[in-house]
C-alpha cells in the first residue's frame, strides 16, 4: 500500500494516473484521488460508529422502557405495539445505517477505493431510514 507522490490512483476503478485531471481516463467517473477516499472513509467511519453505538444505545433505553414488568417510574411507554413497532424499525435502520457505514469506512480506509455497492447501500439505507421518519414519526393528530 505504498503511496506514490508524483501519481495519483483513481479512487473508483484504481488505474494510476499522472496528475489529477477532471475525470478518469479509464472509468470516467469524476476523479477522486485514492487518499480522498481514504479521508472520507474516516469520516464515514467516524460518523458510522457513532451511529451505531447511539442507536445500540437507544434501543435498550427505549427496549427497557417498554417491559412492561417494569415499575412504571420513569419514561413509561405509552405507545400502541404499532408506535413501540416503528420506533424499533426506525432506530434499527439507523443501526443498520451506522453500521454499514462503520463498514464502508473502513474498507475506503484499508482499500482506498469506493466500494459501489456498498456506497449504494448505504445510500438506500438512508433513504429508507428517512422514508420511515418521514411518513411515521409526526403522527400526532
Ligand atoms: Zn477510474
């Protein structure tokens, strides 16, 4: 994994190119040097831990809330099975979200490529994940 100075490897397909042009030459996609993926795949890496500790979190707060065996002292659920049912969907997607993009982080980092799929994964995690808050969530009337 030795980085050479003068080139530059196109972060989507990995061909050496000479300088940093518009697009690559060989994939002709928009030309991202493998060490701006890297640096992304940090932040996502970053961004997906925190997620994925944050929601782990949350759905045992919110999973203890909902024993029903429990006293029923603080932060009570009041909720139908069908809210307790959604919030568990969403806060799983965000889990999912976190971790996969934990996942392609890392392998930006390591590989210093773009994975396709798995930026289209997390793509349509998100997607899913907003999809869900949006239609659900402002269900107070
Ligand atoms: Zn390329």
């Amino acid at each position: 994994m030795a980085a050479e100075p003068s080139s530059n490897r196109c972060g989507s397909c990995g061909v050496e190119v000479a300088g940093r042009p518009e697009r690559c030459p060989s994939c002709h996609r928009r030309f991202v040097t493998s060490t701006q993926v890297r640096v992304s795949g940090v932040l996502l890496s970053v961004i997906g831990a925190a997620l994925s500790v944050g929601m782990a979190y949350l759905l045992v707060v919110v999973a203890q809330a909902m024993r029903p065996s429990g006293s029923a002292a603080r932060g009570a659920f009041t909720g139908t099975p069908r809210d307790a049912t959604l919030i568990f969907a969403i806060l799983g997607g965000v889990l999912a979200l976190g971790v996969t993009s934990l996942v392609t982080g890392v392998w930006q980092v390591t590989v210093g490529r773009r994975s396709l799929l798995l930026s289209a994964l997390v793509l349509v995690l998100g997607l899913v994940v907003a999809a869900l808050a949006i239609l659900f969530l402002p269900q107070g009337q």
